[in-house]
C-alpha cells in the first residue's frame, strides 16, 4: 500500500500518470537480465561460470587494496599495491567465486576483480564478505558489451560501431567510447598493440611492449598513470600479457 501511494505522488508530480518510467541504471540485477534478454537462469549461469559475463556485487565502506600485477623474470607473479580506502560500489567476482556462488548459495569472498585494476582484495585484516546469490548484479557496461559481441537487439546502436579508432600518429585514440589525448610514449605502446592486435598475435608481454615503445618505465601502470581510464584502452590477462580493450 506504501509503495502505491509513493507511486501514485511520484507519477502525479512528474506528470507522467499513465505511463511508465525508466531510469538510467548503472547496473541491474539477474532477474531484470534474465526478463530482458529472455534466457533460461541456466544459460546465464553458464556464461558466468565460464567467464563470458562478468557478474559484479555492491559493498559498502569496504577495505580495499587496488593494485597491479608484474612478473618476475622466472614467470612469477607478484602483487604491487597501488591503492587502499574504504570503498564503496560495484566489484566484480572472478568466474571461480561466481561458479562457486551458484552451486552453494552463497560465498565468502575476499578478493575480487575490477576495471580499475588488476585485483582488488580485503586489507587491513577486514572480515570477509558473505554474498548470496540475490547479491548478484550486473554492469551497465557489461551489459553492452556483450549484447554488442552477441548481436542481441536490444543493444545500444552505438555499442554495435566499432570500438576502436586511432589518429595516424596514434596521439589521438577512441576506444570502447573514450577519447583518450595520449603522449609520444603511450601513444607508441597503443600502436604496437595495434600492429600486434592486426598480426593475429593481440597478447604481448608488458617489458616487450614497453621496449618496443622506447619507455625507459617497467610497469604499464607508470606509463598509463596520466590516463585515469587506460584501463579501457588496454586489456590486462593479469599475467602479463597486455592487449589493446577495442580491439
């Protein structure tokens, strides 16, 4: 009864009785994916369990470590934290934990996966979250990509364009929606990524990159840290290699 009279303010104050409103979500829940895309829950289960959908969780005031991670010459990978606050937003859990979700109903989770970084896990000797299956969300953005990878028809007309375009000098570069204004180092590492990328050989290691660009840096990171979402230029395996995110 509550929510029918809030309602019925909101639509007489908006003067929209009669029709329905949308708002712009930044991400949406599984049943809201399910209803939209018409899909059996197993199907969708799929996808996440095999990393084809990338299935996030919201926390609140979270101790977070956001770092990199580089590899040493024998092939280990080490981590090199970058940040730590308390967050507050959408983190996205690897396919392991997602699989591992589904099966039990819930989970505690202590590290998790984020555009922003290579990883994202507790500090500070944070209690572990517990999540349940009805914790699951979905990304706007991931929503896009892949109803634009798929060829569904509901995805935005822009997301359908091609994702990647470079200036000849690759000082100017648009990906994935972004214009990215890059400097003489970085825009030498986007156009070996792209040669690579139009090789057939898309993933090359960091040092071999960066080298290739004339960067006297060693981390991805220092060359990138002017471009707040480099992130969406350039594709991290987390083991790495690097690719270009367009592309």
């Amino acid at each position: 009864m509550l929510v029918k009279t809030l309602e019925h303010k909101v639509n007489n104050q908006c003067g929209i009785r009669g029709k329905k409103m949308e708002i712009e979500k930044a991400y949406f829940t599984l049943p809201e994916i399910l209803d939209r895309w018409s899909m059996p829950e197993a199907d969708l289960i799929y996808l996440a369990e095999n990393d084809k959908l990338r299935l996030s969780v919201r926390v609140f005031g979270l101790p977070v470590e956001f770092g990199d991670y580089e590899m040493t010459d024998d092939g280990r990978r080490y981590n090199v934290p970058v940040e730590r606050k308390h967050f507050s937003g959408l983190v996205d859990l690897n396919a392991r934990d997602a699989f591992r979700l589904f099966r039990c109903g819930e989970l505690v989770v202590t590290e998790f996966r984020t555009p922003k970084a290579d990883y994202a896990s507790l500090w500070d000797d944070a209690e572990p979250v517990l999540f349940n299956v009805g914790d699951l969300l979905l990304r706007r953005e991931e929503r896009d990509r892949f109803e634009a990878k798929s060829g569904f028809s509901g995805a935005r007309a822009e997301a359908a364009q091609p994702t990647f375009h470079a200036s000849p000098d690759y000082h100017h570069v648009r990906c994935q929606g972004r214009d990215f204004r890059l400097g003489p180092i970085q825009a030498q590492v986007v156009r070996v990524l792209h040669d690579a990328a139009r090789a057939g050989n898309p993933w090359l290691s960091g040092k071999t990159i960066l080298a290739a660009a004339g960067s006297r840096s060693l981390k991805m990171s220092d060359v990138f840290k002017s471009q707040k979402h480099w992130r969406d230029l350039i594709a991290s395996n987390q083991r790495g290699l690097y690719s270009l995110a367009g592309v």
